[in-house]
C-alpha cells in the first residue's frame, strides 16, 4: 500500500483530523455497538473535545436509540457541523429502531442550528419506515444549504421514493422564499426500489432545483415511463456531468426520450452509464444520433454494455463518438457476434482510438453460425424443417430459457426479482 494511502486510512481511522477549515470527528468503520449511552461516551468525549468540528464520520458502526438519543443531544452543541457521514450504521437493528435514531439526530442537529452540505445515509436499508425519520429534518432550515445527498442502498421503495420527494421539494420552496433555494449537486439513491413513481416524483424536485452535476441512481427498477420523466427534468439540469442509470429497463422509448430530451441539453457531461438498460437497437441508435449531433467536448466515458444492440448500433455509436476524446467505450455484452466485434475494434483501431473500446469478453450474439452445441443433418417428420434443424413442432412452447442472453433474461423477469426483494425489506431485521 502506498505510503499517501496509508495516510487517507489513518486519517479516517483516527479520531480527530484537521484539514484546512475542516475538522473531522472520525469513527470509521470502528465497528463500534452503540446500544447504550454508556457505549457512546468515546464518541460524546471526541465531540466534546472539538466543540467547532465540521465532519462527523459515523460509517461502519451499529447505532441503537439510547446511543442515539445521547449523541443527538451532544450534537445541539456542535453548530458548525456541515457534513454528517453515517453510511453503514444500522446494521443489525430492528427497523423499528432506525425511525426513532434518525429523529434523535436530526433534531439535535436542528436546534444547534447547523446548515448541513453532505448528508451520507448509503447502506443503511431502512425502507420508506426509516425515511419518515428523515421527512421532517430534510424539510428544515438545517438543509437549506444541502449540496451532497447520498441514500444509496435504502431500500426506499416507490412510497419512501415519494416522501424523499416531497421532503425536498418542501426544502425547496422553504429556501426559495429566502432568497437561497436548496440546490443539490450531488444526488445518490441507487438500488433503491425507486420505480416509476418514486423516480417521477423526484423528477418534479429536479426540475425545480435545475442544479444537478452528479446523479446515480442505477437498480431502481425504473421502466420507460420513469426514464421519460427523468429524461425531461435532466434538460432542465445543463450542468449535469456524471449520469449513471445503469440496470434500469428503458427499452427503445426510455432512451428515445433520454436522446430528444436530455442529452441536446447536458454539453458539460463527462461520463453517461446508460449500461444494461435494455435499450436494443432503436435506443441505441437514438442515443448515437444524440451523441453525434452534440459537441460533448467534456465526454470521457461511456456504458452501452448490456443493451442488447446489434451490430449497425453498434457501428453507429462508435461513428458518433469518433471526433470525441473519449477515454472509455464500454459496448461489451451486446449482440455483435464475433465477427462484429472484429469489425468495432477494427473501426476504433483504424481511428486510432483501439485502447479506449473495452475488449468484448462477453457478447451475446450467436448468429454469426457459433452455436454452443453441434447441429447434423436430419430428415425428420418431427421437425419444421428437412435439414440442419433443432427446433421441434410441438402443440407447446418451447423452453426459452437456454436459448437467451442471460441478461435479457433478467431484464424479463425484473419485476419478479423486485418482488422478492420487496419480501425481503419486509422482514424485520436490517442487515
């Protein structure tokens, strides 16, 4: 490990630091169990000790209410605090608990009176029971001045995805009447169940701010109707430069509208992660003429992997990002088939850009004549062809399974998969 990286560790390992204005309170990953007061005293001492600290690092420990509470009440005297770090802090914890903890706080954080910029609660999956101990807090003056918020790994479902959105749409307009509307730069909230409803109701949030530079919010289960209304509120953000979507269904019409809406808009991105989104062939030539007919001149990176794009997709994203300085094409897992993916890296190599296109370990396509098994010569009445022939005439369907990309299979049972992960948050225990 390099001697600088060692630094960072023990910085973060340490109890307190002080960088610049920044003075850091730090209990990172000390897998600490808070469960009473008394277990908290460590923490309450380093606080107490650093009455102006401005970031508390509470990430990688377990907190249950008497710690909490004890905590929140030594917070009221800490005014300056501006970034609170708490990913990873429930682990273990009845979700019954996580309500009363975040409320314990956040109050003491709102009567110290503090203007918090980065609000980090990542890995923590307390569901939409856990947001409404966050409701009133990210509604108050305390996160007027919220610049970073990071729900990633929540499990908020459609209904916390909604009270996240009507939170900060409060915030908003709270702030808006003083003259300093809230305007977050940073949002995070990925495999966070969001769905249609919770995505659009924040889409209306985003429209509003129109201060996004930095979005993640891949795994959420959103389809084509949530992409839409995402689509048109990222127009309205034009300093957007990093969008990550990632494992989401857009299919052809979520990446139409992505391609007619938001990207004409967003010159300053640099890095677009539309991967595994099932876009398919329509979408991705969409998003190509997108590309194309932009400058981008800040663009470095790009996902398409996954997509189920065939090989004059493909042929036409490379094509729009040649007069780009992308260091980055990631086309892998498509449907090119080898030949066609000889053809991709031929294409990039000849434009002197063959280092920057992710070598296709993982295409999908088999109608390049590969098949996984042998195939012979038959004459049999049983079949639908005389000939080379596998398929069966039968009075019922035939099996799939085998015979599709495994991805496109996921992506065909999506809803499925989001059902048993909705059984899983339902069960009591956070883990």
């Amino acid at each position: 490990m390099a001697s600088k990286d060692i630094d960072k560790l023990t910085q973060k390992l340490a109890g307190t630091t002080v960088e610049g204005s920044e003075i850091t309170v730090s209990f990172y990953k000390r897998q600490m169990k808070l469960d009473t007061e008394d277990s908290a005293e460590e923490i309450l001492n380093e606080l107490n000790k650093n009455p102006d600290v401005t970031v508390l690092n509470l990430e990688g420990n377990t907190m249950g209410i008497p710690a909490a509470k004890v905590i929140g009440k030594q917070l009221e005297k800490h005014p300056k605090l501006e970034r609170l770090l708490a990913a990873d802090m429930f682990t273990g914890r009845l979700k019954s608990e996580i309500p009363e903890c975040l409320i314990a706080l956040a109050d003491g954080m709102t009567k110290a009176g503090v203007k918090l910029t980065e609000l980090d609660l990542s890995d923590n999956a307390f569901g939409p029971n856990g947001m409404k101990g966050l409701v009133k807090f990210l509604s108050s003056e305390s996160c007027y001045s919220l610049k970073v918020l990071k729900l990633h790994n929540n499990g908020l479902g459609p209904t916390g995805g909604k009270m996240l959105a009507s939170a900060l749409n409060n915030c908003y307009q709270a702030s808006k009447a003083t003259g300093k509307p809230l305007s977050i730069t940073t949002f995070i909230s990925g495999r966070g169940r969001l769905e249609n409803e919770g995505s659009k109701a924040l889409s209306k949030v985003f429209t509003e701010m129109k201060s996004l530079e930095h979005v993640e919010m891949p795994q959420n289960g959103i389809n084509f109707e949530g992409i839409s209304a995402l689509a048109e509120a990222f127009s309205h953000n034009t300093n957007l430069r990093y969008l990550n979507l990632n494992d989401n269904t857009f299919t052809e019409v979520g990446a139409q509208a992505m391609a007619k809406y938001a990207l004409p808009k967003l010159k300053n991105l640099e890095v677009l992660n539309f991967g595994d989104c099932l876009i398919r062939s329509g979408g991705g030539k969409a998003i190509a003429s997108a590309l194309r007919e932009g400058k981008f001149e800040k663009l470095k990176t790009v996902h398409l992997s996954y997509d189920e794009l065939d090989l004059a997709a493909g042929i036409a994203v490379i094509s729009a990002i040649l007069n780009k300085d992308l260091d980055h094409l990631d086309l892998d897992g498509n449907m090119f088939g080898e030949k066609g993916c000889d053809k991709l890296q031929e294409i990039m190599t000849k434009a002197n850009k063959g280092d920057v296109l992710v070598p296709f370990d993982n295409d999908e396509d088999r109608s390049d004549g590969e098949d996984d098994c042998e195939s012979e010569k038959v004459n049999d009445p049983n079949l639908q062809v005389t000939g080379t022939g596998l398929t069966p005439r039968s009075s019922y369907e035939v099996s799939t399974i085998e015979l599709i990309p495994i991805r496109k299979f996921v992506s065909i049972y999506r809803e499925k998969l989001n059902a048993i992960i909705n059984y899983h948050n339902s069960i009591n225990i956070t883990y």
